[in-house]
C-alpha cells in the first residue's frame, strides 16, 4: 500500500515558500537522522537554487551513528551544503548554528545586515523545539503529532539574523514506495492516514533485517522468528498482549512496536542507507524506462 499524505495546508505552504525563497540568504533544512533521505523534501532543491543550506540531523541520538555518519558525507558532496548532526535539545549545539550560517555567506552579506534564514522540514521533524532553543523562548508550537505550525513567522534571533519559519509540509508524491513507510514509522504522517498493523509490519521486516539482536533484547525472545507475523506474535506473549482464548492482539502489539521504535526504546536505529536508496532509484529507474518501451 502506497502512503501518501499531501492536505491542503502543506500545498499552501508550499506556494508561500516559493514566494518567499528570493529574498532567503541562507535555509536550514531539518531532517529526521534515522531517515535523512526520506525526510528530505524534493522540493527544497527545487526551490532553493544556490542558496546555502544546512542539513541538520535531528533527533540523532536516536540514530545509528555510522549511518549518520555515512549519510552527513553524502549530502556535504553536494555544492552549497553543509551537514550538521544534533539533538534539538542541545542548546549549545544549536545555538551554534548561527554563527554557522553566517561562516556560510558571502562576507559582505553576512556583515551589518540581517541574516535572513528560512527553516524548513517535514512535519514532526523537531523544528520548532530546535527554533525555540535558538531563540532562548518559547516563540514556535510545539507538538508530538506531525502539523503543528501551520503559517510562516519571522522570528528575531538577534538584530543581525532572523529566522522565517515555514509550516512543516511533505510532498505530493512520496517516492520511492518504501518512503512512504519511513515517514509514517518515525511519525511524521498522522497515524490516522495508516495503521499501526500496516506500519509493524514493514518496521519489523526492516529491524530483523538490519538490526535483529535489537528485537531478541529488548523483547527477551530466545530467537528470532522468520516470518514477520511470528516476530510480532512472539513480542505480544512477552508483553502480554493476549486475548481470550490465547489470540494474539495485533493491535495492541503493533502500537507497541511503533511507539517504542519513536521513543528510541530499541536503541539507535536508522532505516535507511546510502547504498539501499541508490539501489533502489536505480531500479525504479530501469522499471519506468522497461514500461516505456
């Protein structure tokens, strides 16, 4: 099934950033560091030319550090981009950001004129706790459910740079299918859109692949099952996710999984990889050129 969540706000948003991006020194994009690319909007290259721009990894004491690693060295090939990877509740980390920006720009912009940046990330992502650290107060909503901000401000971090925050939006097409997942597994699609039953069982596929001693500990299973409905089956009689008759509730053990994978309870864990995304762009490119000929 292919997740898709695009409602009217976030084309608006879209439409304002566009608008607002000529007179933008400097963007800072947010990304969710167990999922750098599918938490990179398409758009914002799009959208933003050769405007410098700062890729933050947020939430990155919830990722694996050799991918965030890997990832941060990918991104910092591309011209005019500079990777920073932190926790949005670090605040001498992120107050460092603004003297980062600044290093970014051409000296005589960055001298005796505000700095204007735009902040820009998928919804959930952390952005305006990363905006409200930056300001020392609390000027941006903040929430644990994607959309929370849902206009443009401009906030004064000081007299000589100002931050425009933009309402957090995805896109039209999530591409390829499994991004779609990513986005709603780390919470930055509603619950609402999906099912934590849909959602489980790609999560689970995904950790018995890449990361399985992270379900047999932190569920204290004595080995780990083939087939994704045992894994889950397995995890519910551990945490006594049985109804009558000794019937497995999928629900409930779901839910479990999910909420437990977002709080960071089965360690550090990323999704994706350079070499998997490449893979899998390279064969969804020979598939459309296959379709037609």
């Amino acid at each position: 099934m292919a997740i898709n969540w695009f409602p009217g706000h976030m084309n608006k948003a879209r439409r304002e950033i566009a608008k607002a991006m000529p007179k933008v020194n400097l963007i800072i994009e947010v990304l969710d560091a167990r999922i750098p690319f599918s938490s990179e909007n398409p758009l914002v290259s799009e959208l933003r030319g050769t405007t410098p721009c700062i890729k933050v990894f947020n939430k990155a004491d919830l990722a694996d550090p050799k991918w965030t690693e890997a990832w941060m060295t990918r991104f910092e090939q591309e011209r005019g981009i500079k990777a920073v990877a932190l926790n949005g509740l670090e605040p001498k980390r992120v107050k460092a950001l603004v003297p980062l920006a600044k290093s970014l720009l051409p000296k005589d912009r960055a001298q005796g004129k505000t700095v204007t940046t735009m902040i820009l990330g998928i919804p959930n992502v952390g952005k305006s706790t990363l905006i409200n650290t930056l300001a020392g107060r609390v000027v941006a909503k903040t929430g644990n459910k994607p959309a929370v901000t849902k206009m443009q401000q401009r906030i004064y971090i000081d007299h000589s740079f100002a931050l425009l925050d933009t309402p957090g939006f995805l896109w039209p097409k999530l591409s390829p299918p499994s991004c779609g997942y990513k986005l709603a597994v780390t919470g930055a699609v509603r619950d609402a859109v999906t099912s934590f039953e849909d959602l489980a069982f790609y999560a689970v596929r995904t950790l018995a692949d890449r990361y399985p001693e992270r379900l047999i500990e932190r569920y204290k299973l004595e080995e780990l099952p083939q087939q994704e409905i045992d894994i889950l089956e397995a995890i519910a009689r551990r945490r006594g996710c049985m109804g009558r008759g000794g019937i497995v509730n999928l629900e409930k053990v779901c839910e479990i999984l999910i909420m437990e994978y977002r709080k960071g309870s089965l360690g550090r864990i990323t999704l994706e990889t350079p070499r998997e995304i490449e893979d899998e762009m390279e064969r969804l490119a020979a598939e459309a050129e296959a379709e037609q000929d």
